[in-house]
C-alpha cells in the first residue's frame, strides 16, 4: 500500500505529522513568499541519536542529558519548521507560514535573511555519518507536498546558504538519492 499523500494546510502545518509547537519563531515579513527550502543535519551530543533533545531545543526546554557540548546550547533560541528523525518519522515545529530561526547569517541570491523566505528541515544526523534510506524517502516525501504548497524556487544545504559558517547536511548528504525520490527538477538543486 502507498504512503498517504501528505498536505500543508492553510494554517501552515503539515497534517499527518506531530505538532509540537515551538516558541523560537516570528511571523515572516509582509509579502516574503517561500521560495527556499534549506536541508540541515544535526544530532545531539553530536553523533548521538535519539533521547529526545533536539526536540528540547527547538521547543526551549531544559536539556535533559549532561553533556559539556550541550551546556553551551544552555538559553539558545534556534528551531526549524521540521525534523526528519533516523527513522523517518517527522515532526513539526513551526508552521510554514511562519519564520523558523534555522539559517542564521545566511544568503541566496543576493539576499540574506533566508529565514525571512525559506523553510528549515532538520535530518536528524552528522556530517560523518550516511542518513537512512527512510529519512530520504520521508524528505522527498515532505519536499513533494511543500512543492504543492508553495513557490519554492530552489533546495540548498546549509552549507550553501551560510558558505564558510556551515557545513551540513555534510558530504554523507546523497543529493541524487534525494533529487531522484523527490522527482526534483535540476534547476531547483542548482
């Protein structure tokens, strides 16, 4: 049986996904359109997974796990519209209507501010390690319904809109894989 088709309400949410909704966003600019889709990875501790405190983070909740790396996230703001766990299973924490705090000092076009027209989807992963074939198929799944719901002009990595600053999704990151499942056009990667 195929996978039900997934659908970006008018609210901005994804339906068929957990809602957790974060504090860490803002309302987009008067007439900022989604036009880019930013892929990121991210795990904590870095390269653990699981245990819950990337949801912690995006949702400003203590973080519940002694780590000296995690200290240093102690009262940071930061979420992304939406996080695609090791198995595949996605989550949303913001609403696509609205601005996630996910790129940073960041560029496209000649533009910064990303986060003013683009949507942020977290892998759950690191830049040293391959993404599983279910977190490939529940992007292109995503990327296929945010398509449907909006102008999206162009897909980039982190890495790309933050040159020099950042480097996920990494080199594991398989485009092809992605751009193939997503039934991408070319000129929307590059």
């Amino acid at each position: 049986m195929a996978p039900a088709l997934l659908a970006v309400g008018a609210d901005g949410w994804l339906q068929g996904v957990r809602h957790l909704a974060s504090p860490h966003h803002d309302r987009r600019p008067d007439g900022a359109a989604v036009e880019l889709l930013v892929i990121h990875n991210i795990s904590l501790p870095p390269g653990h997974y699981g245990g819950g405190v990337i949801e912690q983070l995006f949702l400003g909740e203590p973080l519940a796990t002694a780590s000296p790396f995690l200290e240093l996230l102690s009262g940071l703001r930061v979420s992304a519209h939406f996080l695609i766990d090791r198995t595949g299973s996605v989550a949303q924490f913001v609403s696509c209507n609205d601005r996630a705090w996910h790129a940073g000092a960041s560029s496209f076009g000649g533009r910064g501010n990303c986060n003013d027209y683009s949507i942020g989807v977290e892998l759950e992963g690191c830049d040293f390690t391959a993404f599983e074939p279910a977190q490939y198929t529940a992007l292109a799944r995503l990327t296929q319904a945010l398509r449907e719901a909006y102008p999206l002009r162009a897909v980039r990595g982190h890495s790309d809109i933050a040159s020099g600053r950042k480097t996920d999704p990494g080199p594991r990151f398989d485009w092809r894989r992605y751009e193939q499942l997503a039934t991408l056009p070319e000129a929307l990667l590059r």
